[in-house]
C-alpha cells in the first residue's frame, strides 16, 4: 500500500521527533540540556532518563495518528502515514515540546458523513484512552515528595527566594486532570502544577489532553468539526463560525484597552483589526461581513476591558485561531445528503463532546 520511501520517510520524521522529545524531556523534567554547564549537561544517563517523557508523549500522538490511519483503511479511503513533525528549540535557548504534532494527509475523496466521522473521531478516542493509562500510572506512583529537591537541590535553602527576574511557568488546570488529581493522587505527594513538569508521566499526559482538545475543537475540518459535521449536517458551518468566533474572542480579550496609551492605541487597533480581518480568510464570509465581524469583536472587547479592567484572554491561542482561519479556514467539505448518524455513532459523538469539555484548559500554559 505504502512505499519503501514512504515508510523510511515518515519512520525517520518519527525517529527524529522522539529524539527531539527526549532532548525537550531532559530540559523540562530534569533541568539538563546538551548546552548546559558541566552541572546541567544532558548526559547519556539524563537522556535515557528522558525517554520516560518522550515515550509516552509522543506513543499517544502516535495512537491518536494510527487511528486516524485504521480508520481511514477500513473504510479504503487512501491517506498518507503519520506526518511528525520535531521540532526542539533547545539550540536557541528557548523551551519546546520536542514536537509540534503530528498530522495525516487525506489523498482520496470522502463520499459520506459517515466516513467524515469516524475517520475523524478515531484519533482523539485512541489518543484519550492511551493518555487516561499514562495518567493513571502517574498518579498512582507519585514519588516521595522530596523528589522535587533532587531536581531543585537550591530550594533546601533557607535563604533561597526564587531567582532574579526569572519568568514563572506552570500548568493551567482542566477537569478531567483536577478530577483525577482529587481521586487518585496521594495530596503529600502531589506536586504544584508549577512543578508538574518535573513529573515525565503527569506532564506527558497532560499535554496529550492538551492536544486532545486542541482537536476537538468544533471548529472546521479539526476532528471536533468533523464531530459537529456528523452530528448536526445542517447546522455545521454555522456552528463552526460561532465556536470560532467565541474562541478568538478569548484569546484576544485584552489585546486593546482604554488603558493603554494613545501612542499605543493607534497602532494597536488598526494592527489588531486587520489580524481579525484576515483570521476570517477562508470563512466563506463577504469582505463587507468579515470588517463587520472584525470591528464589532474589536469594540466589545474594548468596552468590556473598559468596565472590567481586569479581564483578559489567553493571547496564546491567537497563532492557532489564525492558522485555524487563514489556512484551514471554518468550513467543511460537503458531501451528498443529510442522512443522519446511527444511534452509536450519535453517542459517540457526545462522547467525544463531553472529552473535549474535559479536556479544554482556557489557559494551558501560563506565564508570570
């Protein structure tokens, strides 16, 4: 089915991303990078260390990935293999995940709803179940709380206060990771979500979770949207543009306020508009409605900052709600009738709605 060059290509994309994975592992668990001083080096013990990271890190991408690609086998529709994509940002001094995912490219034609949605709720059910696993061991084997000191041995210091302009990082919460947190963590092993990095199994699958919503987001041709495309034939463009339009208005919230300088303001507004205008590219939308909806979300954030000076969104969703609406765009490919799901298919379809509500973190990655 697949070529020789074909399984060298993608089998080399995924043995240069778990690499990439372990050197992100040994630079976030355990504070070593193959740059760092003789006390912070990444030796060869610290890199196989790592792998506790990098395994099942990217084994769920790669879960989520096949699939996908049973799936679409099944229903003999062609697509590529997985594509990785590494992606370690150690080299430039700057924190990575080792990876920016993994996607499978469509080659044939889809002919019906039904394939739309499996092929599309395949990959975060088999990503979820794996990541549930991965979790589960983490938080059943916790280990002892002065685990964090062989990481941080600075913080045995009584007159150790932080460091010196340093920026603060850590895990914002979702349901599904406080729920387990209450039920299965032991509460004197537990660490702060600031130090759950330190925690190779806990971060790896939280960060599987992140993905997990990030593509079931209802947006488009994201898995969530071929869901919403199952679910709801009738009503999946408008339901694509609402939860598009709520997703960046979040994200944004903040970006211009009546509490910024004029100096500011006038090259804020027009720059952040035009972000908005063009976000709405491959919406299927007039140019005349997309500066209306471009405006009418900069005003209201505006006005809503102005009586609420502290609200803000999470500006980090903004690079993904701009590839969401320049490249991808909001929209479905269309196929022939709206025959309904089956009855399974249907639940499933909540299901995966109710591990999305799970899953989503408003702000996954916080910086102070």
């Amino acid at each position: 089915m697949y070529s020789r060059k074909e399984y060298l290509r993608h089998g080399v994309l995924f043995f240069l991303t778990l690499i990439a994975a372990t050197l992100a592992g040994g630079e976030w668990v355990y504070g070593k990078s193959v740059f760092g001083s003789e006390e912070s080096a990444l030796t060869w013990e610290y890199f196989f260390k790592s792998f506790s990271y990098s395994i099942p890190f990217v084994g769920i991408l790669l879960i989520h990935e096949l699939g996908h690609l049973f799936t679409s086998i099944y229903h003999r529709v062609k697509c590529s293999l997985p594509f990785f994509i590494p992606a370690w940002f150690g080299f430039l001094g700057a924190p990575s995940l080792g990876t920016l995912g993994a996607v499978i490219r469509m080659k044939g034609f889809v002919n019906s709803r039904k394939k739309f949605f499996d092929i599309g709720v395949a990959g975060p059910l088999a990503g979820f179940v794996v990541a549930l696993g991965v979790l589960f061991y983490g938080f059943l084997n916790l280990p002892p709380a002065d685990y964090i000191y062989e990481v941080h041995p600075e913080y045995l210091d009584p007159n150790f206060e932080g460091y010196e302009g340093a920026i603060e990082f850590e895990l914002g919460q979702n349901l599904l990771f406080w729920m387990m947190t209450e039920v299965l963590a032991d509460p004197e092993r537990m660490p702060a979500m600031s130090e759950l990095i330190h925690y190779p199994y806990l971060f790896a699958g939280y960060l599987a979770l992140f993905f997990t919503a990030l593509n079931l987001l209802p947006i488009g041709q994201l898995d969530g949207g071929h869901v919403i495309f199952g679910l709801f034939p009738r009503h999946h463009e408008k339901i694509s543009l609402v939860a598009f339009t709520a997703f960046i208005f979040y994200a944004g919230l903040g970006v211009i306020s009546p509490y910024l300088s004029a100096s500011e303001l006038i090259f804020r507004i027009p720059l952040y508009v035009g972000f908005l205008f063009i976000c709405y590219f491959k919406s299927g939308l007039s140019i005349q409605n997309r500066i209306t909806i471009a405006l009418s979300i900069a005003a209201v954030q505006y006005l809503m900052v102005f009586f609420q000076p502290t609200l803000e969104g999470y500006q980090g969703w903004l690079l993904f709600a701009f590839l969401l609406g320049r490249i991808m765009g909001t929209r479905h490919p269309e196929v022939s009738g709206f025959k309904p799901l089956d009855p399974k298919r249907q639940w499933i379809g909540w299901l995966a709605i109710l591990i999305f509500a799970l899953c989503f973190s408003p702000q996954p990655f916080i910086f102070s």
